[in-house]
C-alpha cells in the first residue's frame, strides 16, 4: 500500500513538474500582471489547485487579493457594507509573516481553516467567506513569497486536498517564474508609463508652445479666452471652462467652455427645468454671498482643488459637494438640480485657477477630471493659468494704451477745431461723439453755466427729435431754451462747488434729487422714454454728472449715459479729457470774445485811418492860407510891425511848420498802414544823406552844444532807395538822438559795410531805453511814459520811429536797437546794396 502511494506522489510530482516547464513558457510570455496571475492560476488549476495571490501594500503589513482561481466571480464577491472584498487588504501576521514574507520561506499550512486565527477579528467573518466561496475551508496550502529586487512584494497560496510539503520545491518554483515574470511586467509597464509620460510632455510642451504664440497674437480679450480654451482642450482635460467677473463682483459668468457634447444637452436639460432657457455660456455663477466657497476664492486670490488632489502649494481644498453647490443660489429648487447634474457628470476632481490682470482677480480657469489630477497636472493648468492672465494684463494694458491714443486724438482734434476758428456748438458735438466713441458711453449732453452761475443752459443738448416735442410739449419751451436754476439744495450743487461726480441709476434717481416738484415729476413722466430713446434699457440705465473744470471753477457739467454699472473708476478714467474739453469750452468763449473785439479794433482802426487821411487833407488847406497870411505880415504887407510883434509871428510860423510836420507824418503812417506808401528806388547814397541831414540839424545840436561825427569806410556802396525816404528815417534817429542827449555830448553816425548789405549805426549817449520799452518803440503812437525821463518832448507825436521801420520794411531792409539806461542808445538800420553805382 505504501508503495502504491509512494508512486502516487511520484507521478504527481512529474506531472507538476511537466506542467512547470510548460507553465513556465507562458508566464514568462504574459506581459502584465493580470495575466501573469490568470495564467499561473489556470496551469495550477489543471492541478486541481487552487491559488489564490496577494499583492502587498508599501509597508509589507497587510495584502490585498488580486487574483484567485475563481477568476471574475471572486470580484464579484462583497462585503455586507456592500465594498468588493478584490479592495480589501487582509493584515499578515505571525508565521505566516515571519516566513512567508520577512524570511522569504515557502510556507506549508496544514489547514487554511485555521489561518484564519491570523487574521484581526474583525475580518474572521469575511476570511471565513472567502475560503466557503473558494471551497478550501477544509483543505491545506502552501504559501510561497513573490520576490522582486529582493523584496517580498506578495504570495502565492495554492490550496489542495492533496498539496503537501513535497509540494514546496514546486509552489516555490511556480512562485520564481510568477516573480520574474512580475518583474519583468513590472519594468515594461514602468518603460510604457514613462513612455507615455514623455509622450505626454512632449504633447503638453507642444500645445504650450502654441497657445503661448496664439496667446501673444491676439489682439482683443475675445482672442485670447478663444486661444485659452482650444489649448486647454487639446491639453485633453474632460471639462474646461473660463469665467469673468462682473464689474460689481456679485457673478461670474461662463465666458467659454468645453464639455462632452452628450453631458452638456443633459445638464442644461436638467438646469432648464428651474432656470427656463438656461444655456452653460453666459450663465452666471453667484459668487456675492459669504458662505459661498467661490465667494471665499475670489477673496483670497489662490486655487481652489477638491480634497483629493494632493499638491505641495498652498490651496484652498472643498469637497466636490461644495464645488457643485457653490453654482447655484442656496434656495432648495436649485441645489437639487446641482445634486442631479453632479451625480451625472463622471468627474471626480476639480482644480480652479484665478485669472488675475493690474492685481485684481478678474475671473477663473475651471478644469475637471474623470481622474484626480496630480502635482503635474496641477502645476501644468496653474501654468496655462497664469499664461491667460499674462495675455488678460497685455490686452488691457494695450486696450488702454489705443483708448489713451484715441483720447489724445480727440484732444487734438478739438485743438484744431478751436485753431480753425469753430464754434462752442462744433467743439461740443465733436467732445459728445468723441466720449461715445472712445470710451462707449450711449450718450454725452453738455450743461454749461450760465454767466451769472446760478443757471444750466442746455443750448447744445441734442435729442431725438421725438424726444423734442415730448419734452417741449412738458416743459413749455425748446429744450436748447430751457435752464435750470442752481439752488444749494440741489445735489448738482456739490458737482459745481466742490467739483464732484455722480452716479445715479437712470433718469429716475434724477428726478428724486431735484427740488423742483414741477421738474421732478416731468423728468419721472418721462424717464422711461429717454432711457429708450437715448439707446438705454430699463434696469441697464446708468448716468454719471461729471463736472467740467477750467482752472479752479466749474463751467458746467456734462450728462453721461451707460448700460453698465458706472464708477468713480470710469470717472477717473474720463478726467484727464473732462480737464481738456473744459479748458477747450473756455478758449472758446474767449476767442470768440476776442474774435468780437478784434473785428471792432479792426473797424476802429479803419475809422481812425479814413479820419486821419480826412483830417489831414482837411487841416492842408487852412494851414497854407495862414502860412501865407504870416508870410505877408513878416514882410509888412499889412503895415510896419514892432519887434515884438515880429517875434510874435515867428513863433505862430514855428507853430504852423511844426503843424505841417505832425500832419505829414501822420499821412506817411496812414500809407503804411495800408501798405500805399509809394517809393522811387534808385541807387543812393547814405553818406550824402546822413551829411545832409546833419547839416539840416545843425541848429538843434549847436543849440546842446553837441557834436554830430560821420565815421565811414572809403568808397561805400550805394544802396537801393527812395533817397526822401531814407533821410526820413535818418532825420528822424539823428534827432532823438540830438533831443534825449545830454548837452556837451558826441553823437556818432556810423556806416559798416557787409558782403550784401549796408549798416548804419546812431550812436549817442543819452539816458537809454529801459527793457520793457525795447519791444514798444516801434509801435504806432507809441511815447514812451511820462513818469520816466522819456517825457514828451516838443510835441512828439509817437510816428517817427514807426514810420521809420514801415520805410526799412519797404526797402526790404531791417531797423532795431541796442540800449543801456543812462549810458546811451545805439539804433542800426541796414540795406540791401545798390548792383549800380
């Protein structure tokens, strides 16, 4: 009988050694882990054994059954809480751990049944499930360890009715080949993930790459959300989406996203059914209340992950309940639609990321998951994150920066308008159309103040003209007509004396601020039509009264209409342009003042010449006569005269030759002034002239005591002139010099000859010209102030020195002076010279 058994065992054991070889193969074929365990199982299994393997966790104390003979009905196989018992990890302990696991020894267990006292407590229940499923309750085993790199990192346990310590050096084999099969998966599997992962890198540095261009492209804000989400899309994530702020921060609306076309019609299925038409783009996220957790990200400025992604950054972490929650406003109706969309969508982690521009938080970067993202993927959409709102800062920044260029262009414009001689009514229509334009306000009304600043005028405000006769028909007049008294209990009255703004929402708010019960109601009765008629809608109605400065006052105020909410934010940014259409108003007012005088010196002016030429020919005819008269009684035509008489006549003589002077010169200076003074050019020359002149004024200077010297280079040229003319003018410096000298002084007339032209020079040494006279002298009439030493002297008439440069102008040539007070005055004249002698 023994032998009989002994050639049992010995058959069974070639056989299982037969079955080793062949296995042997095949595991060493498998390529992964699964089915390296399915194919050991099933050679085992052609054995009538049972296996069953166990993978080890990293601290080697517990196993989890990965694999058993049963195949796919052991998975199916759980616990009473309802957990697959594949998921649970049994703890291993005592022989089993000492041998099987620390020693590395393959391990004979006369009856599972009673390796089940290893197990804690708490698990006797299940263990004793798992051995009535397998039907091994009763049976023995043989556990070997599955080493790789020297490490236990799980069991093999086959369970026979028959298996025994014989079948150890068998169970161990068939464990080495697991093993090095295991190892073997396990370096191409970790080759293929780090395969992937490079493939993967590479993907996302390619996609980067391009949305980095697509991104430094773009030109508006629109570009730059489309470029975000294509790229994040082709980066593969499940869910994507971006979202703004409103300019109030109480919603965040869906700007762009992707989503699985299947998911989307499903969602907005379910959300349609409590929010009528509800669409994913444009929706807006609530995001004002406190406890809402976006509220809280918007507040602190940092991401927002659910709490099973693990990063090495600060966070903020909410459960995926409170990501869905946070979508919808806190009533019941909409939260139950959230819970119905959450359980829908397949995603089990969320990262949000801030996009952020000039410092502020200005909207979000939504990715989801069917996995839970890694630090990897953490750090890659923080990076696209920051990359959107690098892109977000350089298009305002450059939205800015050609708002800033329009600004100027608008500025300069008006410059031109007001160079160009406009009207106050073109400047103002072109400031209106200018601030609609450039900064996208509906409508810009100017209200100036009147002169006496206690009323608006609302000339240059432009309505429709329906909008006319509704508001002629209330207000009893034309509205260019109307004004609006300025009372302090008026809030417009803070705007002028204190140079405020204000913001008020629609006409309505208007109408509640003004005193008047009369106006207030018409502007109330007729709210609702300008909001329409100027391009408003109702609850998108925003006015801003902005003041228009000119220096330290306010001129008037200017009417402003948005369908955004307005800010002191949007009133700074239309200061600077307030500060210039102020500036510009005023000169207008100015000019068209000055215009308004200017055209009456003009006419002034014309009467004086046409009086002067009138007068002048007038007094000729009188003078003559009396001339004559004097001339006769001097030679005693009328009877023998005293002496004293004599000397009578000869100052009347004096007076009327100095009469003829005055009434010529004033002749000369009407000719010049109308640019018909004639001249008879010829070569001339100014040494003659300037000795006949002195000649001519000897008297004056003998008179003083004075000495008149002519200096000149021999053989001067001749010049170009009128030779009357040009005594004239020489007469007339040699004699200021002779009247504001001292006596017993030298006067110097000296000539300096140029290349192309000629210089004369009246030197003298009298008590000069003050500066602020300098520019003056050559003025019409102009004498210098009595209060100074330059009193009239000898009835100076203030043309000389004005008819001297209208003569140099003639001649083309050039008159000016250099003086020092109480040293003397040096006055140069020069002339083109003569080509003939």
């Amino acid at each position: 009988m023994a032998v009989l058994r002994d050639n049992t065992d010995r058959e069974r054991l070639q056989k299982t050694l037969e079955l080793l070889n062949k296995a042997a193969f095949c595991i060493q074929k498998s390529r992964t882990q699964e089915e390296i365990f399915a194919v050991t199982a099933e050679k085992l299994k052609q054995l009538n054994f049972h296996a069953i393997f166990w993978l080890l966790n990293e601290e080697r104390s517990a196993g989890r059954i990965v694999q058993t003979t049963a195949g796919k009905h052991f998975k199916n196989l759980k616990t009473a809480d309802g957990t697959p018992v594949s998921e649970l990890e049994f703890p291993i302990s005592g022989k089993l751990y000492e041998n099987s696991i620390k020693k590395m020894k393959t391990t004979y267990i006369e009856e599972v049944k009673a390796a089940i006292k290893q197990v804690p407590p708490d698990l006797h229940i299940i263990s004793e499930k798992v051995i009535s499923f397998l039907d091994v309750t009763n049976k023995r085993a043989v556990v070997a360890p599955l080493i790789v790199h020297n490490d236990t990192v799980g069991l093999l346990a086959v369970i026979s009715d028959t298996v025994s310590q014989d079948d150890i050096p068998s169970v161990h084999a068939f464990a080495n080949q697991v093993s090095t099969a295991l190892e073997n998966a396990w370096l191409h599997e970790e080759r293929q993930k780090r395969t992937e992962e490079l493939t993967k890198k590479l993907k996302e540095q390619e996609v980067l790459r391009e949305l980095t261009t697509k991104l430094f492209l773009a030109q508006s804000r629109d570009e730059v959300l489309d470029a975000a989400i294509e790229g994040i899309h082709a980066l593969g994530e499940s869910f994507s989406a971006i979202s703004l702020l409103n300019d109030e921060r109480t919603h965040s609306a869906i700007v762009r996203f992707k989503l699985e076309p299947t998911f989307l019609t499903t969602v907005e299925k379910i959300a349609g059914r409590v929010l009528p038409g509800f669409t994913m783009l444009g929706y807006h996220i609530p995001v004002w209340e406190e406890d809402n957790i976006y509220c809280t990200f918007f507040k602190n400025n940092i991401p927002l992950v659910t709490s099973n992604i693990i990063v090495d950054e600060p966070v903020m972490k909410a459960d995926m309940s409170e990501f869905y929650a946070g979508l919808a406003p806190k009533e019941q109706i909409y939260q139950s639609a959230t819970k119905a969309i959450a359980k829908l969508l397949p995603h089990k982690s969320v990262m949000i990321f801030p996009i952020r521009c000039e410092s502020t938080t200005i909207g979000t970067l939504t990715v989801a998951s069917k996995e839970v993202f890694s630090q990897d993927d953490f750090e890659l959409m923080k990076t696209v994150g920051e990359m959107i709102s690098g892109a977000m800062e350089r298009v305002v920044q450059s939205e800015k920066l050609t708002e800033t260029l329009h600004e100027l262009r608008a500025v300069q414009r008006i410059n031109t308008l007001l160079n160009m001689g406009a009207s106050l009514e073109e400047i103002l229509t072109h400031v209106c159309s200018s601030i609609k334009e450039v900064y996208h306000y509906q409508f810009a009304f100017p209200v100036l103040l009147d002169p006496s600043r206690k009323y608006l005028t609302f000339t240059y405000v432009s309505v429709p003209p329906e909008m006319t006769k509704k508001m002629h028909k209330m207000l009893g007049v034309d509205i260019r007509d109307f004004t609006y008294a300025v009372t302090e209990d008026f809030s417009l009255f803070q705007i002028i004396e204190e140079k405020k703004w204000l913001i008020l929402k629609g006409f309505e708010e208007l109408a509640d601020i003004m005193p008047a019960d009369e106006f207030r109601s018409i502007v109330k009765a007729l709210s609702s039509d300008l909001s329409k008629g100027l391009g408003l809608e109702p609850g998108e109605d925003y006015l801003m009264v902005a003041p228009l400065p000119y220096g330290k006052e306010i001129i008037g105020v200017l009417f402003l209409g948005h369908r955004k909410l307005l800010t002191e934010r949007d009133f700074q940014q239309l200061e600077y342009f307030l500060d210039q259409v102020g500036i510009a108003i005023a000169k207008s007012d100015t000019e068209l003042k000055l215009r308004q005088s200017l055209k009456e010196l003009r006419e002034l002016d014309q009467m004086k010449s046409e009086f002067i030429d009138i007068a002048s020919h007038e007094l000729r005819t009188p003078l003559t006569t009396l001339r004559l008269y004097l001339e006769m009684m001097v030679l005693e035509q009328y009877g023998k005269l005293s002496e004293p008489l004599k000397k009578r006549i000869r100052i009347m003589e004096d007076g009327v030759s100095r009469l003829e002077e005055i009434i010529n010169q004033t002749l000369v200076a009407s000719r010049i002034i109308k640019d018909k003074l004639e001249l008879e050019k010829r070569p001339v020359s100014l040494l003659e002239i300037a000795a006949d002149v002195v000649n001519q004024l000897r008297p004056l200077w003998k008179a003083k005591n004075q000495n008149v010297f002519i200096e000149s280079p021999s053989g001067l040229s001749f010049v170009e002139g009128d030779k009357k003319a040009l005594f004239t003018v020489l007469s007339s410096l040699v004699d200021n010099a002779i009247r504001y000298s001292q006596k017993d002084t030298e006067i110097l007339i000296k000539f300096v000859e140029h290349p192309e032209e000629v210089e004369c020079m009246v030197i003298d040494q009298g008590c000069g010209i003050a500066p602020e006279h300098m520019e003056k002298i050559f003025d019409e009439f102009y004498i210098i102030p009595s209060e100074t030493e330059y009193a009239r002297m000898d009835g100076r008439t203030g043309l000389g020195l004005f008819i001297a440069e209208g003569i140099m102008k003639q001649h083309g040539g050039k008159i000016w002076v250099e003086s020092t007070p109480y040293e003397g005055s040096t006055f140069h004249f020069a002339l083109v010279k003569s080509r003939y002698r």
